[in-house]
C-alpha cells in the first residue's frame, strides 16, 4: 500500500488533469440533465377503454368488456384482470407481473384486443389503449382553454393552441380532454312521420344513399383526360333537406324537409364535461420526452398559452394553469437545496473546528467533486436530476466525506506524532487503504440490493442506490488518489505540538489536550466500565434490541400500533374532491355541482387553492382507476406553493393536518346546499400522494359467485366495521356497489320479428338507431367530414322540439319500417317496461366483485396492516355462512407486504454481502459477527427515535434501515482492524483495546457527527421540511446515532470477549501438548 501511495504523489500533474476534466464534465451535466419531478416509471398497467355510445352497463358487459376480457385469457405474466361496466363506457384493467417484459406484454394484448375488434358491437368505437407511467399522474403542466363559447367554439381554440405547444422543443404529446364530437344531426318530426306515412328507415336509407359518391375512373378523348366520379356528398344543410324520400298518393315529392324538425351541425351528447375554477374550459395535459426538462418545458408552454390568451382576450377566450410539475419541482429544489447547503455547511464548519481549516478545506472538496461526478454518470446513463435523486445527494452528504475524513485524520494524526508531511501522507493513507476500501464496499452492499425491490415501487426507488453508488465510487477514488495530492500541496503545516519520532512518542499524543482530550476522558472511564461489567452491558443492549424489533414488528403487522405506520407519507399539492351523486342524476346537472362546488373551494382563500380543475361524468380513484358514469364528478384542487399558503388555524399550514379540515369544510357546504335535493351527492376528498400511487389504505374486493352474494358480504362486512371503535379512525369507509337507476327497457316480440321475416339483431338495432340516433353517411363541412345521424325529435332540443318525444315510450308510436301491407310501427315489434338496472358491473379475475375502501385519519395510530387484521377478523366470523365468496386485499396493504417482501430480501442480501467483503479482509468467521453487531445497534436507534419522536416509519424508513447497515459497520470495521494490529503487535489484550480506542474515537465522532449534520436539516426541517424524505433522515440520524455510541461501547467488550476466550483455548491446547511431551 505504501508503494501506491508514493506513486500517486509522483503524478501530480496527470491526476489534476483528471480531477479538472471530471469537474468540468460534472458542472456540464449538471446544466444540461433533464430536470423532473418524479422519475418516469412504468407501472405494469394497462387500461382498456371502449365506448359504446347509449349502451347501458348489462350490455356494455355482455358485449364489449367480456369479450375483450375473454380475448386475453391466453396473455401470460397477468397478475390480474379488474373491469368496470358502465353506461357508454368500458374499462379494462390489466396488471402484468411484476418485473416482467412490460412493453413486450403490453404489444401482445394490443395485439390480441385488436384482433377481435370486428366481434365488437356495430357502434361501439375502437378500443384504445392507455399504459400507466408517472407522466399520466404526472404531467408536465395542464392548460385550459375557457371561456362563454359552446364545447364544439372552445375545443377549435384548444385545437389551434394545440398545435403551438407541439412546437415546443421535447413535448411528447398534448391531449386534449372534454372535447366533444361534431355530428350533422337530422331530427325527424314523429308527427310528420305519422302524417305522411313514411318511415323512420325511409329517410335513413334515402340521406344515405344522396350522400353516396363512388370514383368513376377517367374517360379519354383525343388529347383530353376527364376525371370521373358519381354522386356526391352532402356539403350544405339545403342539400340535406332537398332530398327525396318518396312520392305520395298524388305523385308528389315527400323531401326530407317535409319531415325534418330540424337540420344542423350540433355534437353528441358529451360523455365528460371539463371546466376550471367553475368555468366551461376544455382541458390539455401537456407530457414530455424522457430527455426533456419539465422545468424548461414548463416555463415555454406558459409563454405559448399566455401569449394565445393574450391575443384571443377580445373574444372572451381565458388560458388557466393546473397541475404545474415545476410547484412540486421548486419546492423541492428549495427544501432538499437548502437541505443539502445547510448540511454541507456545517459539515465543513465541524471538519474547521476538529481537523483545522486547510484539512477541513482538502476534505471538502471531496463533497462537491463527488456530486459532480455522480451528475457526470446519471447523465451517461439517461437518469434525470428529480426529488429522489435530490434526496440522494442529501442522504450521502455526510457519508461521502468518511473516507477522506479518515485519511486526512490519520494522515494528521502522524503528522502530530512528529512524521514530515510527505511521511505522514504515505504512512497514514497506507495504514487505512483497506480499512476505507472495505467500509466504502459495505456502504455500496448495503444500498445496491435496493435494486431488487419488485415492480413500479422499486422501479421508482432505484434511483437511491443507483445516485449513492455514484457518489461514493467517486469519494472513493477521491480520497484513495486525489486527496494525498491536495494534502501534498495544501495541507497544513507541521502542528506545533509535534515532536520527532523517539521512544516517547505515544499513541495518546493527539489526545493531549482540546475538546477530544475531554472526550476521551470520558470516554475512556465509561469504556473501562464496561469492560470490567461486560454482563450488565451485554444484558442492558439485548433486552434494548428486544424492545426496539418488538415495537417495529408489532406495529408493522398490526398487532399493537406502537409507532404510526404508513406505506409513504401524506404530503401532496394536489387533493382530489369526488362526487357522486343519486343514480340517474344527468351529466348536466351533475356538472352544475361540479362547478358550484369548485366556486366552494376557490371562496376559501387565494392562501388554500391556486386552481380548481372539475369533470363531470367521471372520477379517478387513488389508483387512477377511472369511474365513469353522467352521476360522477371530481374537482383536482391544485394548493399554492407552499410560502403562499394560508390555511387558517392550522399550524405551520401543514397540509396533513388540513385535509381533515377542508374535508367537513366541503361536506358541511355540499350538505347544506344539496342536503333536500334528488340528487345529494355523496363526497370524498383525498390527497394527491406526492409519490408512487398505492391506492387507499384499506381496499378490500369482495368476490361473489352472483353480485348479489358479494353485495351480502359487503353490507356485512361495513356493518361490523362501522361498529368496531379500534376502526374509528377510518374515513370515507364505503364500497363502489352500483347504484339503481330508472331504465325503459324495449323487448323484442318474438312472433312479431319473425311474421315480418325480421331477426332479433335487427330489430334491437332498430330501437337503438330509433331512439339514439341512426349513423346515415357523412356529412362536409369546410375542414373536416362528419357522421351524419338521423333520429327521431326530442321535447327537450333547442330545435324544433315542440313535437318531439316527450318520453321514450313515445317512440313506440312512430312508424319505423316499411311494408307492403302498411307501415311497421315499433309498438307492432317490441313491447316497452319501465325496470331499474345497475349503473355499473364491476368485475375481478372474471367474477362479480364490490371493493369496500376507507382512508385512515391523519395522525392516526392505526395502520392499513392493524386495519386488515381487524377486517379479516370480522370476515372469518361469517365466511362460513357465505360460501363462494371470497375477500382479498389490495390498496395500500398490497403495496406495502409485497415493498416491505422485497425490502426484506435485500436487507438479508446486504448482511450477506457486508459479511463476506469483512471476512475477507479479517480472514476470520467470528470477528466479522462483532462488525455485524452495529446493525442490530442501529436497528435500535431507528426504533425508539422514531417511537419518542412519534414519526411516521415509511417505506423511506425502511430503505433508511437497509442503507444505514452498510454506514453503521464502517466506524467499527476501522476500530477492529487497529485492535487485531495492536494486539499481533504483541500487546496485551486490554492495553490493545485502550490504545485502538483511542486512536480511532477521533475519527470515529467526526465521521458520525459529519454524516448527522448532513442529514440533520432534512430530519428537523432548516430551512424547510420535507415531509416526504423527513422521516428518512430522521431514521438515519437516529440509527446512526445509536450505532455509534454502542460500536464504541459493545465492540470493544465482544472483542475482549472473543480474544480472551481464543486466548483461553490457546493456553489449554499448549497446556494439553505439554502434558503429552510435545514441548
């Protein structure tokens, strides 16, 4: 190791060279990295969505979503298929297995539902496909369009601002949401009809074939070519009404204007209904490229949209902001930033007032070389600069000054027992090469089996691993190479207290005096302590541990809830207000209150709402699984940044402790204002987690034979757990059970379909084109063709509705087909009931299933794992009397048991790496278990900081936990390595002890103390506090603390313990060879 040593202080040109090169390539990488706010991570979803325009849920089920359900039973690595049957509407969800082929899975079951789209209903639309990644949750920015236009006047905005913002460099896409389709709606008058005899299919087929144009080829003459082609297309709403149906009893043309009560260009009827801050708009969420920079991308979307408003303000048109990435992004530059100066400040102060200024300077800069040079890698291997990676750099800010901080130390320490300078770099950087190399190796071991953390939550903590690795690879290399040179050139001069080497040099000269003098004063008095009273000690640890892995596992598994536990925490910028109201509400009105309610929110204060974004006719679940249906509705409520916030009585404006509030502020508002109307609609309102989507915290899907077996066990199971006081922390408890609304259902008469040589589909066909509208062609307009429809009038059209229908039944009165004898009415082929049918059909794995669901208050001792043994509990005392249904657990259980599995795996990993990199070095199988020993130390300090805290133990906690056992080993793997040097030095045992105390409890306390105070702002919240990454550090700080102080205290007695015991073995053999003559 010396010859290393001297030979990189010959190459001090060549390793300046690199140490510039590496900078200047990290400062360009920091400037030109992506900048994000989550890392773009897919999450195994796919969802299916297919419309099925005025098809009621049974038959949506029937007709589109088992069929597409049925389509992929042969698609492997399926962990489950969910659908949901609505009015209009079907969705599929597929979830594929965890860490399998994603992309090739999700190519096959495009495959395979596109394949079977010609079996699908005539009328229901191609499927289209939607693949979960964080851009979906997670968009660049969203920008709506509002204004006093119609949707069709807004959407031809939003289309125009469109195609300006897919100009902005590295925009992938910008969708466009609550558009509606433009139609040429031809409204028959079901009295005309009657009068002149003609028939509702007449006009169908006489619009549809004058909107016939066939090309005819070209006919030559001569030297001249004409063009042919026959018919044409309905361009003009004269047209439509000029053409013939039939002739009359007298010869006279019957034209579609003789019948029509209206003609125009109108849309469908919208299945959503989009609006911002309680104003019509049409919504556009803007995603990106991987390589884009969302911050960038942000910031030239604004100017696009602000200049768009700008120039149409004159015709009333409005551009909002919703949904903005770079809120999370600047504020999480602003508090893990300010985390990470703080920390590297005082890291530096300490490493001034322990080492001196130039030591404390020479190792300092190992902290922003390493950084940069973790940028430089991240960028090679296409990882962004986000929240996570930000937090990397805090967790590591302590940590990747260790090895230097040795070094530098020793290299001091030899310098203060009188070596040169050029002698004391050579002999202090050799004296602990190994040491640092295996501590760096246990640090990396303990964080990189992180990576084996299964589906979309390891995929979105992999980058912790993967930005500590880099860093401390780079402190690494720095420390071993670069820093003897920085020491060669800028260290400090030789201390004055430094004497020559000679016989009265001691191994206590650094300790002489100052405030490690004191310290190991003390120290050294609670040491012997120990050491003569290793029996309390050991007994006083244990039972220490015992306390500290029964507090953490009762609370983890539910049993008692000790600590609070939570699978990530609560902090969000964004919560969500769902509505649902009475079955059978229209989408009209249910809009109305989707507006009202956006007015609500945004009255409370410019201080708790920057925007409320509404929807009607849909809502998205914490899963992002989306309801549809004309009775639901949702308002996003996006906050301000967090320095504009007001939210009154509420200390610090923590956003924890406000959702409760602004949740009875709604409820209480939505009572009072809809409490004596129909349609009262149920709310919910829950945060946006500012992290992987893990749904609610209790999810329970009840599956049946038969909806109504499911529907008994959910009425079963919500009773008792409404009357379980340890549940009382549960909000929002409810299941998704459809809702009955009023249906007019049309049946077809069997002997009149076939006296009429009719089929069954024909007829159904009929109904529907009747009463919903019969596609007849396509219609020109200037820019675009659109679907001529044809229909029978309605009482409630703007239009021409005076002698529409009033009612469905209606219908049954009008003449629909043509016959010879005389016209067919519809009552002459169906027969008509009022019945009530279920708004949705919702299905899991094939079977009937209800989710029964329910957040648990904030603050909270209870956990989704308590909560789960409580349900399942209850369910065992009735599964008998229930047979065939079945309850499995999903939400926020199901993330945290298989993260918490997983997480588990790798801890186990890192032991096993840690233990073999340590038995390598100390080629021993026991001394390696006395290193290990800190992990359980460390385990010890999480507990109980966090229980005497009352924190939040999170999945960060336990990722803490993992990386913390490489950290925790580092300080005890230097303090073995000098005691085995010491004691085959030919010392005493004790003496060998004492000395190597002394030598490494400097180092020791700086390298702990450094790595706290890099982590302690982000732990205590200076300048600002994360509450998604506090509880992360705070489990490190307290870990680490305790790890440190028992490594000093335990290490040393289990040393003594092991040697003294090998000593004793030694003394019996040789006793045992000297009896037999062998000495």
């Amino acid at each position: 190791m010396p010859r290393v040593v001297r030979y990189t202080l010959k190459q001090t040109v060549l390793i300046n060279v690199l140490f510039v090169i590496l900078v200047v390539a990290g400062v360009f990488s920091l400037l030109t990295t992506p900048t994000e706010n989550m890392p773009l991570v897919d999450m195994g979803r796919v969802f299916v969505h297919t419309v099925y325009y005025g098809a009621s849920a049974e038959d949506v089920e029937q007709l589109v979503t088992r069929k597409i359900e049925d389509a992929l039973e042969d698609l492997e690595s399926v962990e489950y298929v969910q659908s949901h049957s609505y009015r209009n509407f079907s969705s599929v969800q597929v979830k594929f297995l965890d860490d399998t082929d994603y992309r090739y899975l999700y190519d096959e079951l495009r495959f395979l539902v596109l394949n079977i789209k010609d079996e699908l209903p005539r009328g229901a639309e191609e499927p289209t496909f939607i693949w979960l990644d964080t851009d979906i949750w997670k968009p660049v920015i969203e920008v709506h369009v509002g204004g006093d236009l119609s949707l069709r006047g807004l959407e031809r905005y939003a289309e125009e601002l469109r195609v300006q913002l897919l100009a902005v460099p590295d925009v992938r896409d910008v969708a466009i949401r609550g558009s509606v389709t433009e139609e040429f709606h031809l409204a028959l008058d079901p009295e005309r009809l009657r009068r002149f005899g003609v028939t509702f299919m007449e006009v169908v087929r006489a619009v549809e074939s004058a909107g016939t144009k066939i090309p005819t080829g070209r006919f030559r003459t001569g030297d001249t070519a004409f063009m042919l082609d026959t018919g044409r297309r309905l361009e003009r709403r004269q047209q439509v009404l000029e053409v013939v149906v039939r002739r009359d009893g007298d010869g006279n043309f019957i034209r579609v204007g003789d019948l029509a009560a209206s003609a125009r260009l109108h849309h469908r009827d919208p299945i959503t209904i989009a609006s911002v801050n309680g104003h019509s708009a049409i919504r556009m969420v803007v995603t990106k490229e991987r390589q884009g920079n969302a911050v960038t991308i942000s910031g030239q979307v604004k100017t696009a949209a602000q200049r768009f408003g700008e120039r149409h303000a004159d015709e009333g048109i409005s551009v909002v902001f919703t949904n903005d990435s770079t809120i999370e992004i600047n504020d999480a530059l602003r508090t893990l930033g300010g985390n990470l100066l703080l920390g590297m400040a005082l890291v530096i102060l300490v490493l001034w007032l322990t080492l001196g200024f130039r030591n404390a300077m020479i190792t300092a800069v190992g902290i922003p070389f390493s950084f940069l040079c973790a940028l430089a890698i991240m960028k090679f291997t296409g990882l962004t600069i986000n929240t996570i990676s930000l937090f990397s750099f805090v967790l590591v800010t302590g940590i990747i000054v260790d090895d230097a901080v040795i070094i530098v130390e020793n290299t001091f320490r030899h310098m203060q027992m009188g070596k040169n300078r050029r002698q004391a770099i050579i002999d202090g950087t050799a004296e602990v090469m190994l040491p640092v190399i295996s501590a760096a190796l246990t640090t990396l071991l303990a964080f990189l089996p992180m990576l084996i953390m299964t589906g979309h939550i390891g995929d979105f903590f992999a980058i912790i691993p993967k930005t500590v690795a880099f860093a401390l690879i780079a402190s690494l290399l720095e420390a071993l190479f670069i820093l003897p040179i920085h020491v060669w050139d800028w260290g400090p001069r030789q201390p004055s207290t430094a004497r020559q080497i000679n016989d009265k040099a001691t191994p206590f000269a650094h300790l002489q005096s100052g405030v490690f003098g004191l310290v190991w004063r003390v120290y050294r008095r609670l040491l012997l302590w120990v050491l003569d009273h290793k029996l309390p000690a050991l007994l006083g640890m244990n039972l220490l541990l015992a306390a500290a892995v029964a507090i953490l596992l009762l609370s983890m598994l539910g049993i008692a809830p000790l600590i609070q536990v939570k699978f990530f925490p609560g902090n969000y910028f964004r919560y969500h207000v769902t509505l649902q109201t009475a079955a059978g509400t229209s989408l009209e009105r249910t809009d109305e209150m989707v507006r009202e309610t956006s007015r609500f929110i945004l009255s409370l204060g410019p201080g708790q709402a920057e925007s409320a974004a509404g929807m009607a006719g849909y809502y998205e679940d914490q899963d992002y699984v989306r309801h549809n249906g004309p009775n639901y509705g949702q308002v996003v409520v996006t906050l301000p940044e967090v320095r504009q916030r007001d939210f009154p009585g509420i200390p610090g404006n923590d956003p924890i402790r406000y959702l409760p509030e602004v949740r009875r502020k709604i409820a209480d508002h939505v009572a009072a204002t809809y409490g004596d109307d129909p349609a009262n609609p149920r709310v919910q309102v829950f945060e946006e987690v500012d992290g992987p989507p893990t749904g609610k915290a209790v999810n329970v899907r009840i599956q049946g034979p038969a909806m109504e077996e499911a529907l008994a066990a959910a009425d079963h199971l919500l009773a008792r757990m409404r009357d379980d006081a340890a549940l009382s922390d549960l909000v929002d408890l409810g299941d998704d059970r459809p809702s009955q609304h009023r249906t007019v259902r049309f049946e077809p008469r069997q002997e009149a379909v076939y006296e009429y040589n009719l089929s069954v589909d024909r007829v159904t066909a009929l109904v529907a084109g009747v009463l919903n509208g019969w596609y007849a062609g396509v219609y020109r307009t200037i820019d675009e063709e659109v679907d001529m429809v044809v229909r029978l009038a309605r009482h409630d059209d703007p239009v021409g509705g005076a002698n529409g229908l009033a009612t469905p039944l209606d219908a049954l009165a009008v003449p629909v087909i043509d016959h010879s004898a005389a016209p067919i009415y519809l009552r002459d082929l169906v027969n008509a009931r009022y019945a009530r049918e279920p708004n949705v059909r919702s299905r899991y794995q094939g079977r009937p299933t209800v989710t029964v669901s329910a957040d648990i208050r904030a603050g909270a001792n209870l956990s989704a794992a308590a909560a789960r043994n409580r349900i399942q509990a209850h369910w065992q005392s009735a599964a008998d009397t229930m047979p065939g249904v079945v309850l499995t657990f999903g939400g926020e259980f199901e993330s945290t048991l298989k993260s918490y599995t997983s997480l588990a795996t790798a801890f186990a990993i890192a032991i096993l790496g840690i233990y073999m990199v340590l038995s390598s070095q100390f080629r021993d199988y026991l001394q390696p278990l006395i290193i290990l020993a800190a992990v359980p130390f460390s385990l010890i300090g999480v507990s109980f900081g966090i229980f005497f805290t009352r924190g939040i133990f999170t999945i960060a906690s336990f990722i803490a936990t993992v990386g913390l056992s490489g950290v925790a080993v580092n300080n005890t793997i230097l303090l073995l390595d000098f005691m085995n040097k010491r004691y085959r030095d030919g010392k005493d045992l004790r003496p060998a002890i004492l000395e190597s105390c002394a030598a490494r409890m400097r180092p020791v306390l700086i390298t702990t103390v450094t790595t706290l105070l890099g982590l302690l702002p982000m732990a205590i919240g200076i300048p600002s506090k994360s509450l998604t990454w506090a509880p992360m550090a705070t489990a490190f700080v307290t870990g680490l603390s305790s790890a440190t102080v028992l490594a000093l205290l335990i290490t040393p007695v289990n040393y003594e313990l092991l040697e003294g015991w090998r000593a004793k073995l030694r003394r019996r053999r040789i006793g045992k060879l000297r009896r037999k003559g062998a000495f």
